[in-house]
C-alpha cells in the first residue's frame, strides 16, 4: 500500500470520527427545540456536551488540514467547488461556539432565547449540509480537464444529494436523541428514549433508500458489507434503546455513522472526487495527491501526535462521565 492509500484511509477514519462525534452533539443541539420543554431542560442538554463540543470539532480541523496536506488538489477543488455551502457550514460553526459560551452571560430571557434559536438552527444546518457534500462527492460533480468544479450551486442540490443531508440529519439527531438518554436523568431521560425510536425509525427508512442508491450506482462487494454493517447496526441501536440500554444503542448507533461514512469513502475509491463529466477528469488519490517526501513527513507527525490527541480526549469522557438531571442545574446567579 503506497503513502497516498493510507492518506486516504486516515482521512476516512478522521471523517468518521467526526460525525460520530459532532453527530450526538449536533442532534443534542436540535433537540433543545425538540425536546427540551423549558429553560432548565435547555440547560441540561447543553450542559451534557458543554465539555465535549469543543473538542469534537478539532476532528474537522484536523480532516481538513490533512486534507489540505495530503491531497492538495482535491482540498482546492473541494473548496472552491463547494463554497458556499461549506462557507454556510463554517459560519453556523462560528455561531454555534459563540452561542454556547454567550447564552449564560446574561439572565434576561430574550438574550438566552435569542442564543438558543442560534444553537438549534446552527446544529441542524451543519447536519444536514454536511450530508449534501459528502453525497456530491460521492456521486461526482462537474469536473473539468483542469480538475476545476464548473457547475454552480443548484448543481448540488440534486435529489440524491438532498436524499444524503436528510439521512445525515436524521441519524445525527437520533444519535444525540440516544446520548440525552444516556446522559440524562429522569423524565427528560424518558422522553429522550421514546423519541429515540420514532426517530430511529425514520433514520432507517431515509438511510436504506440512501444507501441502496449508492450501492446500486457505485457499490461492490466491500460497500455492500459496510451497509449491511449499517442497517444492523440501526437495528440494533432502536432495539437496545427500546430495553432501555442506552449505552449499547449510543455504540450501535455510532457503529451506524461509521459504516455508512466508511461505505462512501470505498465507493470512492480510487477517485477522491469523481467528475460527472468525464472518468478521465477524475480527482484520484494518485493525481490528486501531495510529494512523497511530504506524506512520508505527515505520517511521522501523525504517529507522534494522534495517540496524545485520543488520550486526552478519553480522559474528558471518563471525566465528564455522570448522568445530570433538572436537580442539577443551579438557579441564575444573576
């Protein structure tokens, strides 16, 4: 396996583990207009990934930097390409940070209600944006010679694509539904559990039409196993979570995210953004990718540095680990 192969693995892996990830705390975000039924219960949602968002984040900064490092083309071509929606993205995720750590400064309700529109509508945007890219990507857009995009913003708002940020949004929100449950207790922690099967069930049906149009268009043997890894996974989480175990259905829900991100990354491979216009203007991990001597660099640093990144990041979840309730919330000090 050559340097640029395993880029394109690492890469995977680092887009897998953001949206499991980022996926639970961008449902937990939606969920404080869905659930929640006052202030208070806001305040738990969002004291329950209040530790971890931050950090979660740092799993995109690093996809994209080595993206930008490993696969130059494909980072200008991908940026450029997709601008707006992903200059969308960006300014929901400035927002949203924002948001998070302006809410509590002051007690007037219209100033915290004003935040929490801002954390529910930056949440669900990014959900369901981030699922339109990844489905162009997967499919191909308009590619040139030049390995320029020359399509225009319409051109990605294609059925198919608009099909991949609905199955994202969903799961993402049924994933941070089953994360309230675990996270939480008493009756926020029930109602967190019923509607984690009505959402499930709806996650099921889009991401099963979603993935059998992939697997139909550009699936082999590989993705077919990856979805089949997915939807058993699916049911798996809806039937833990129906017997109130909320830790196996939050692991089988996450095993979801990552089969179905992995089912896309090896329907495309070789190519890292196909053209729609010609095979032979496909972006490919061999054309696409940095120097040798550059990934040979990268992968050194990568070894040194992934391990501390994942240490510290477990210890904020064990740290952070205990259930939190309404009892929990101290009143404004305000």
């Amino acid at each position: 396996m050559e340097l640029y192969d395993v880029w394109f693995v690492l890469i995977a892996v680092l887009w897998v583990g953001y949206f499991f990830l980022e996926g639970f705390d961008f449902g937990v975000g939606i969920l404080t207009k869905v659930l929640a039924r006052d202030r208070k219960e806001r305040r738990v949602l969002i004291n329950t990934i209040g530790p971890v968002w931050d950090g979660n984040e740092v799993w995109l900064l690093t996809a994209g930097g080595a993206t930008f490092a490993a696969f130059p083309e494909w980072y200008a071509t991908l940026f450029s390409g997709f601008y707006l929606p992903l200059l969308m993205i960006l300014i929901c995720l400035i927002i949203r940070g924002v948001a998070f750590e302006y809410r509590h400064k002051r007690s007037e309700e219209r100033w915290q209600t004003n935040w929490e529109h801002a954390i529910f509508w930056t949440s669900l945007l990014p959900a369901f944006l981030w699922g339109v890219a990844f489905a162009n990507i997967t499919r191909g857009v308009k590619i040139d010679r030049d390995f320029e995009y020359v399509g225009n913003f319409w051109d990605l708002l294609n059925p198919y694509a608009l099909l991949g940020g609905l199955v994202t949004l969903s799961l993402f929100t049924f994933h941070g539904t089953v994360f309230t449950a675990l996270k939480t207790v008493g009756d926020i922690r029930v109602r967190a559990r019923k509607l984690a099967l009505g959402l499930g069930l709806v996650a099921a049906v889009l991401a099963l039409g979603f993935l059998i149009w992939t697997q139909g268009e550009k699936g082999d043997g590989k993705s077919l196993v990856a979805m089949i890894v997915a939807v058993l996974a699916l049911v798996g989480a809806l039937g833990a979570v129906k017997i109130g175990r909320e830790g196996w259905s939050f692991a089988l829900s996450g095993v979801t995210i990552a089969a179905a991100v992995a089912m896309l990354f090896l329907t495309l491979f070789p190519n890292v953004m196909p053209s729609s216009l010609d095979p032979a203007w496909n972006l490919t991990v061999t054309n696409a990718s940095s120097s040798p001597y550059t990934l040979k660099i990268m992968t050194w640093l990568a070894a040194v540095a992934t391990p501390v990144v994942l240490l510290y990041q477990s210890w904020t979840y064990w740290v952070f680990r205990k259930r939190i309730g309404t009892q929990h919330i101290a009143a404004d000090a305000h």
